[in-house]
C-alpha cells in the first residue's frame, strides 16, 4: 500500500521470504491502491498526510472512536461494502488467477479479503500481518486462518475481541533480512565519509515529511557549538524534494551531514549509526531495532505510533521527544553519557525479531500451504 511507506516495506520483506522459501513460485508484491480509481488514491494519501499533518487531533479522536467496540461495530458495515467497491479491480484480479495463499500487511485489502473468504470466494489461506505494535480494530479479521502481530499484548487484545487463539500468532514486524545483516562498518563509514571519531546519528523524515524534521535537523546541527566534533548527522528526507534541497544547502555548515532523498541503502544507513532520530512509525522502528540501534522518537501520530513509542520506551530502547530542543537535549546527554547509550544499545537488541518476515513464511505461510495440499 502506497498509504504508508510502512506497509510496503513490511510486502517487500516477506516477499524476499517467500522467494528464498518458494524458489519456483511465483510471488506478487502488489499494492492494492492501484487497483482502485485514481481519484481515490489522491484522495486516500491525500487525506491521511492532512490529518497527520495538520489535523492531528482529529485523526487521534477518529482512531480513538473507530476502535471502541459500539461504533466500530455500526461503521463496520458500511466501511466493507465500501472497500469491496472501491476495491472491486482488485477483487477481478484476485479471481483472474487465484493466489494459492494471500499474505496482507494492510488493513484496507485485509478487511477486502476477509469479506471474500466469508463470501467464498477467495478460496486460498489469508493471512494478516499486522504491521502496527498495537492491532486497531480495522485490522480484525475473523476469517482469516492466521493473524500475525508483533507482540503478546497484541494477541491478547484480538483474543479479547474474539478471534481464535489458534489463528493468533506473535513473530514480531517483518523487516528486510539486509537490517541483521553483518555489515563492514569502516567500509560504510569510508563510503558515506564519516569520522570515525564522531557520534554518527541518522535522523529520518519517514515516507513523507511529517512532524517538525527540519527543526529538529537545525537543533541537532547547532550542537556543533556545544559539542564541538563529537557528532555527524546522516539526513533522509525520504519524497520531500524541497526539504532535501533546504537541508542541502545548510550541509556546508559546521556540523557534518550527509543529505539524501528517497533511499534504497537505509539498511546500510542503519549499520553506520549510532543512533536513529525519527517518527515513530511501526516499519521504521522494527528495522531499526533490527540493527540494534537505540531511537529519538521526535514526532508520534496520534493512535497507532503513539503505542510504537511507548513500547520503545518502556523497554529502555527509545526515548520520546515532544520538541526539536527536546531531541537535541536528548541526543547530546547520550553524547555525554555513553553508558546510557550503550544501555539502550542493549535493550533494543532485546526487543529486535529481524527474523520476523522468515519465520511469519516458514511457520505460518508454509504450513498453511501444505495442508491446503
């Protein structure tokens, strides 16, 4: 789904897993909001970057309601012939070929095919791959033969919202296998021109610029003064075009930075820092747990990512800043106190499952296709 770059790097992940489990099989990495019309794609990113963006209050009261039993229940209706509709090329081309199993890490084509199990007419195991820490009940798929979520709490809420303990299973976000990968750091370090000497501290933007970024880059950058060459700063404006040119131009500064746009080499990103500084969305945290790597959470939607930073940081691997001198605050105190670092080095280690998007294909995806026969 293009609604989240989340959700899609989730899909490429177990993708990747699937091919290296199923070498002959043909594996599709679709995004359903192709299949539906252009306006309502416009429509569908457009909406939700508002809300994200300057209407938070609104999408914090929206995901509140929309998750309490009583108006869930009355909405629920209305929202599957809704997405049946809309969704309805997508329906035509999972019925041209039927998938021998379907494997979502969205909630729009999860509820889509949920409909289409009850109906009938999808006739492959489904599985939903939650790809927040905390299952919204949008995600809620009763007839899908597995529903896979990051944490135990997470099961025990959809347990308690009755779906089948059986289809419930805890495997953790899946995250591409190049975030644990062994990695050379001198050489990535020669290759992106980092010192050695300095804190490397990535700090990204997210899919799309959202929350207060560049602020915080300029706090970060102005530390220079009071930490005098003890950081440089890795800068990922993801879509935002003019971010990355203003960024640009501020880079001949005195504080080291490198500035890039929409990348493909976060993982290597990743296994050059110290520390990420970021927005609290479910992917972004996972793959750098995965990497072992401690988190500035600078910005939290309202609903979904504010249970990512909590979980984050009520396991000692991130820390929540609320404003960009907040996260300069932060970042020069683990600066100055490398014990606390490396502490928060240790726990997000604790809390990584890099492997997630492995075993989600091996024991769930797999063993559902063999007794499918």
């Amino acid at each position: 789904m293009t609604a989240g770059a989340g959700h899609r790097r989730a899909a490429e992940a177990l993708a990747e897993a699937a091919r290296a489990r199923f070498p002959d099989a043909d594996v599709h990495c679709v995004d359903a909001l192709d299949y539906t019309p252009r306006w309502f794609r416009a429509f569908y990113a457009g909406t939700y970057l508002l809300m994200v963006r300057r209407l938070s209050w609104v999408w914090r009261v929206g995901y509140a309601l929309l998750d309490r039993a009583p108006v869930y229940h009355l909405v629920q209706p209305l929202r599957r012939r809704w997405n049946l509709w809309i969704s309805r090329r997508f329906v035509a081309w999972l019925r041209q070929a039927p998938p021998d199993a379907v494997v979502v890490t969205h909630f729009l084509p999860a509820d889509v095919c949920n409909s289409l199990k009850a109906a009938g007419r999808l006739r492959g195991p489904l599985v939903v791959v939650v790809t927040d820490l905390y299952p919204h009940r949008f995600w809620t798929s009763p007839h899908a033969e597995a529903t896979v979520v990051a944490t135990p709490a997470g099961e025990r809420v959809l347990a308690a919202r009755g779906l089948a303990r059986e289809r419930l299973v805890t495997l953790g976000i899946p995250i591409a296998r190049a975030f644990s990968a062994p990695a050379d750091r001198e050489a990535l370090q020669r290759r992106f021109a980092l010192s050695p000497q300095r804190l490397t501290v990535l700090v990204t933007s997210g899919g799309t610029t959202v929350g207060h970024f560049e602020r915080v880059v300029a706090a970060l950058a102005a530390l220079e003064t009071t930490l005098p060459q003890r950081l440089q700063l890795l800068i990922v404006c993801g879509d935002d075009a003019r971010a990355r040119r203003r960024l640009s131009m501020r880079a001949a500064g005195a504080m080291p930075m490198r500035v890039f746009g929409f990348v493909d080499e976060m993982p290597e990103l990743m296994a050059a820092s110290d520390l990420v500084v970021a927005k609290a969305g479910g992917l972004t945290v996972s793959e750098a747990l995965g990497r072992g790597l401690p988190l500035v959470l600078y910005h939290v939607i309202p609903g979904q990512e504010r249970l990512n930073a909590e979980h984050v940081n009520g396991h000692g691997a991130g820390l929540i800043a609320r404003h960009a001198v907040d996260v300069a605050r932060l970042v020069r105190r683990l600066a100055e106190h490398p014990e606390e670092l490396a502490a928060m080095r240790q726990a997000a280690q604790a809390l990584s499952r890099p492997g997630a998007a492995h075993s989600i294909v091996a024991e769930v995806v797999a063993p559902l296709l063999m007794r499918r026969g």
